[in-house]
C-alpha cells in the first residue's frame, strides 16, 4: 500500500469495456489532450480499479454515474458495483434537472433505493452544446431542496470544461447564489474551477456548507494560489480526487505527497474532509 492516511477519492469512474464505444467526439478530444488514458479508450472492470486503490493506499472512492447521450454508466450499474464492494465504493447518482420531478423522484430513489450518498450534476450536459444550464437556474432548485430533504451532498463540476462543451456555465460564482438559498446544502465544486478557481477558493472559504475537491487536476499542476489555500487558510475546505480513469490514484498521491503540506493538512484533504461532507 501507499500512503498510510486512507485516502478517500471524491471523484471517480468505473468504465465498462461496451461502454467506450459510445464516447462523443467531443470527449476524445480532452482524453488526447491527458495524453490518451489508456482505460478511457478500453474501459476496465471494477476489481482492476480495486486492485489500483490498493496499490496507491486508496481506501474508498466516491463512484460516480455518468450519462451524456449514448455513453450510460447510469446508477443501477454505479449501485451493483458499491453493492459488489461495500467497504470500497460508495455511489454517488446523477440525474438531469431538465427533467423536474422524474429527476426529483429519481434522486429519492437514488438514496433510498439504491443507498447512494451524493448527486453529481454538471451544467455543460444540460444545453445545447453550445449554451449550458448554470447552477442557480431554477431547473436545478427541486434538486438542491431534495438533497438538503435526504442530507446528501451535490457536486457540481465547476471551471473550463475539458470536452468540446461550454464552460461559462460552469463559473464558480453561480454557486454563490445557491449556497446562500440553499444553506444547508453541502457543496461541493468539482475540478478545481480553472482559471476561475480562485472564485471558488474564496467561495468555499466564504460558506460553511462548500467545499471545492481537485479531480481531473493533477496537483503537480495546482495553480500556486490553490496550492497555498490546500496547505493553510482553505485546507478545511478541500477534497481530493482524481477523475479516474483520467488521472490514476497513484499519480495523484505521490504528486500529493510531493507538494509538502502539513500532516495536518495533508489528512484533512485526502481523508478527514470527505468522511465529513459525505457522513461516512
């Protein structure tokens, strides 16, 4: 095993192998750009991602569903995997608020039936590929009050988005509006925010209720600013992940490992800071 703390990844895939066929254009072109991870072309099956937590000191991960037209790891499949590994994996659903109340009874089916503990939401995928849909539209408030009605965190990818799909909708600072309607909602911006991640830094800084996790961003390449928030006055408002398969476990840790925070702060982010949000 790797590091000794337990770590908890707040982002992560499963890909089954039928699965990769169905990738949009628009998503092959970011995986080039992370220099063609192999997994996301040929997909893998949960024991080998088990197998790769073990070797990194990987403990549990957060295991994401994820839907975008024809390429479906939906929640039933995302449920059987956690159902098949419980002390490894623990789901977290996805729904599309465009839907309204089939997405607010989802969501209840989500927790109750399926005993996920978060929704992931991402603004890109409810537009027009062109437009998104911002997180304090009003599509997404019978979500939020169905989350705060289970206590189960959201999170929503924030930043740039990596596939050929808009960002703007993706701006940290929609949040602001939302966390303030929603106080008791814990949040969680996913990705870092980049190049606007300093509105997020300040965000999650701000709101008791929001946190900002780093999947999909290599700490290697952390932006200076978000390296000094991880180590002092942000370090209880950070979740660590990865995005795997774009970015392995190992890679992450060691990059961790190398940036020379506290003990401290390196427990709270990796671990302490996700049994928190997620009530594990």
């Amino acid at each position: 095993m790797g590091n000794k703390i337990g770590a908890i990844d707040c982002w992560a895939g499963v890909l089954p192998p039928e699965q990769t066929k169905n990738w949009p254009p628009q998503f092959i072109h970011i995986f080039n750009r992370y220099r063609k991870p192999e997994k996301m072309y040929k997909g893998f099956t949960p024991e080998e991602m088990i197998q790769e937590m073990d070797e990194a000191g990987v403990e549990k991960v957060i295991l994401s569903a994820f839907v975008y037209k024809e390429m479906k790891v939906d929640n039933d499949y995302i449920a059987k995997v956690c159902d098949q590994f419980p002390d490894r994996c623990i789901g977290c659903g996805t729904v599309d608020p465009r839907d309204g109340m089939k997405a607010v009874r989802e969501v209840e089916r989500i927790v109750n039936d399926l005993h996920m503990k978060a929704i992931k939401l991402e603004p890109y995928a409810y537009g027009d590929e062109i437009v998104g849909l911002p997180p304090n539209h009003k599509y997404y408030y019978p979500i939020y009050a169905k989350c705060v009605e289970l206590d189960i965190p959201v999170t929503i990818q924030i930043g740039h988005t990596g596939p050929l799909l808009p960002s703007e909708c993706a701006r940290p600072i929609y949040l602001d509006e939302v966390a303030l309607f929603f106080p008791e909602l814990r949040i969680i911006g996913g990705h870092l925010g980049q190049p606007w991640h300093e509105e997020m830094m300040i965000l999650a800084w701000k709101f008791p209720n929001v946190y900002v996790d780093s999947s999909a961003r290599a700490p290697k390449y952390w932006p200076e600013s978000f390296k000094l928030y991880a180590a002092t006055w942000g370090q209880d408002n950070v979740l660590w992940g990865t995005d795997y398969p774009l970015l392995t476990f190992k890679r992450c840790i060691d990059e961790i490992e190398q940036l020379g925070l506290s003990e401290q702060a390196k427990r709270k982010i990796l671990r302490d800071n996700a049994i928190k949000v997620f009530k594990l």
